[in-house]
C-alpha cells in the first residue's frame, strides 16, 4: 500500500478539493456533483462554528481523499448540546480500499479527542450501496454508524402555475421589527425536534454571521391572532454552494427528452442537461406549530406564488420520513431523492447516543 499522509487541509488546497467533488459525483437515477466556488473552506462556515477539512497525500504530495468534520450547536433531547457533523467524504479511484480509509478515520479519532462533540450525524444517499456496505461494516477502525432512518430531500418544479391558498393564516416577511420574535418562535418550537438548530438573534443581525447571503426579509412568517404559529424561509446559496447535474441513467435517461417535451405543454420544469447547475435555492428554517400541515402547505404556496414562473426552477427542502410535514409536498410537483440518515459515536459516545430520546429528527438541509 502507498504511503499517505494524512493532515488538515490547507487554504492552497481548495482548487483541487473542488475539482475532486465534481470528479466524485454521487451516482443515481440522476448524477449530481456538489461544488464550493469560489471557496470551499469559506463555504463551510454554514455547516457549523468550527470546521476541519481532512485531506490525505501521497508521496508526490497529491490529494487522494478527504472528508470534512463539523461542530454545530443543535436541540438534543429539548437541550442545547454541541454536535458534530461528518461530511463530503471523497476518495478518488484506485485508492478506494479499507486501507486508505482507515488512515483518515484514525486520523478523524485524533480530532474527536478534543471533545468538542460527543456524537455526529452523516447522511449517505440510498444509491450509494458500496459507502453504506463500507461504512457500517463495523470494522474496528471505523466509528459505529447508527441509521436512524430515511431523510427525504424533495425537489420541487417552481415551473407550474400558482397554488390557491385558503388564507387561514396571514403571511408576513420577516424584517428587524419582528426577527426577535421569530428567533424565539425558531428555538421554542424548534427544541421539541431532535437535532434543530439553535439560533442567536446575532445569528441574523451581525455582518460576521455563518448564515452567508441569508436575508432576514426572506422569511415567510405565518400569524394567528398576532402570534407566530409558523416559519418558513427562502435561501439562496448560490454564490458559494453549487449542484451540478451531470448526468442521467436508465430509465429517466431513456424518457428524459419526451418529459421534456410534455414539461413545455404542462408548464413544468424540464430536467436539466447534463453538466448544467440547477438553478434553486433552498426552504429552510422550517417550524411550525404542532407540525400542523395546514400551517405548512399555506407557508409554501406563499413562497412558491411568490417565485413560480421566474428566475429559479426549483427549491429544495430536506425532511425526515418520520415527519408528518413531509406529506405536504405531495401538493406540488416534485421529485424526490432518499438518503440515510446516521447517529456516529465511538465508544465513548455510547451512552451519550442512548440518553436520545425519540423525537422527529429535523436535519437543516441547507447545512448539509
């Protein structure tokens, strides 16, 4: 076996890091590519407060893998805890052995030990059978990965004509008059959600924020006499976090060109061609009380009357199956792309992972 090195990326390093997650696409039904131009490392800053990118090298000094680590501050059981997260794991071809891999999770053992997180969620898209077999083969180099069921990631068509609200709810933007009220209402409601994030007024007011290009006016509030009962919001990430569609196998290749014929007809939103990046932007901070879905489905036709028929082709929002919010979008045309959802931990997160209880996990996906 070659000898690597195994180390924390450097600020040089980030040209070839993208060039390695283009390279590394996640195959499917549709194949996507993720990039962070122009910075991979600034664009990191929405996955959590402290972010360490781990590269491996062989002896010419080339980067042959890398995988990401990140401590975020969530709700864990109604309490404030940090958490960490494990991400873009990479590994380019003819080094994908269990060799390899075990020099990164060593390596990723060494950082655990400064005890910034006691446990980690990873997500692996359901297609990628041969990472979830490497993953939780429960080889003793690797940190136990406990599934805790599936994360749906829907896509929706913003191409079809607007949706008929009942008006039960009045909708409101979000603005510095009432962004206190609705930080309170995010962490209030969001607490009874396993793994919510918390949130800072600070979050949303200072210049240095994590929440790049996240506008306050962005947020969709829903209101019943005075209070908030719900929340919703646009964010545009483009600038720094791209999905590239690079390609399509078997049966949505074969009937992509007649779908797109029909989609012209029907005003849906065509699939995109190959190596073309999908013009979006995320749903994000979703609260609502009760989980109740009338609540819901007012909050999106509103944001989706808003920008159906313009720049964007679609949003994306992230839910576990377990969430009973996740029906709604049965109201719109979409798609939808499945994953698993991980608990991480090493044995001395053990009882940390035990002390879970059985809340609906909420994972924010434009964090992922």
């Amino acid at each position: 076996m070659e000898k690597i090195r195994v180390e924390l990326a450097k600020k040089s390093d980030e040209v070839i890091l993208n060039r390695i997650l283009k390279e590394n696409e996640m195959k499917g039904r549709i194949s996507i590519a993720f990039q962070r131009n122009p910075s991979y490392i600034n664009s990191l800053r929405v996955e959590g407060n402290q972010n360490q990118v781990i590269v491996g090298r062989n002896d010419k000094g080339k980067i042959i893998g890398f995988g990401t680590r990140s401590i975020k501050s969530l709700y864990i059981n109604g309490k404030i805890n940090n958490m960490g997260y494990l991400s873009n794991l990479r590994v380019v071809r003819n080094y994908r052995s269990e060799g390899y891999l075990s020099l990164g999770y060593n390596y990723l053992k060494k950082l655990h030990q400064d005890k910034q997180a006691p446990i980690y969620y990873s997500t692996i898209v359901e297609d990628n059978k041969f990472a979830i077999k490497i993953l939780t083969n429960k080889k003793p180099y690797l940190p136990y990965y406990h599934d805790i069921g599936r994360y749906c990631t829907v896509a929706v068509s913003l191409f079809g004509t607007k949706k008929r609200r009942k008006n039960k709810f009045k909708i409101v933007k979000g603005s510095h008059q009432n962004i206190s009220d609705i930080v309170k209402f995010l962490n209030k409601n969001g607490s009874k959600k396993q793994f919510y994030p918390y949130y800072s007024l600070e979050d949303f007011t200072s210049k240095s924020t994590n929440l790049i290009d996240f506008n306050i006016k962005d947020f969709y509030v829903a209101m019943k006499d005075d209070d908030i009962v719900g929340v919703i919001a646009k964010w545009d990430q483009r600038k720094y976090r791209q999905i590239i569609i690079t390609g399509y196998k078997g049966i949505t290749r074969l009937i992509k060109p007649i779908y797109n014929i029909l989609s012209k007809l029907l005003n849906y939103s065509p699939l995109p061609e190959p190596n073309s990046q999908l013009n979006f932007f995320y749903v994000s901070f979703i609260s609502v009380k009760d989980n109740d879905t009338s609540i819901f489905k007012e909050l999106l036709c509103a944001l989706y009357n808003d920008f159906a028929g313009q720049e964007y082709s679609h949003f994306l929002a992230g839910l576990h199956s377990r969430d009973n919010l996740l029906k709604v979008f049965d109201n719109f045309t979409c798609v939808k792309f499945n994953s698993r959802l991980y608990i991480v931990y090493w044995q001395d997160g053990e009882k940390f992972f035990k002390w879970l209880d059985n809340r609906k996990p909420y994972i924010e996906l434009a964090t992922l």
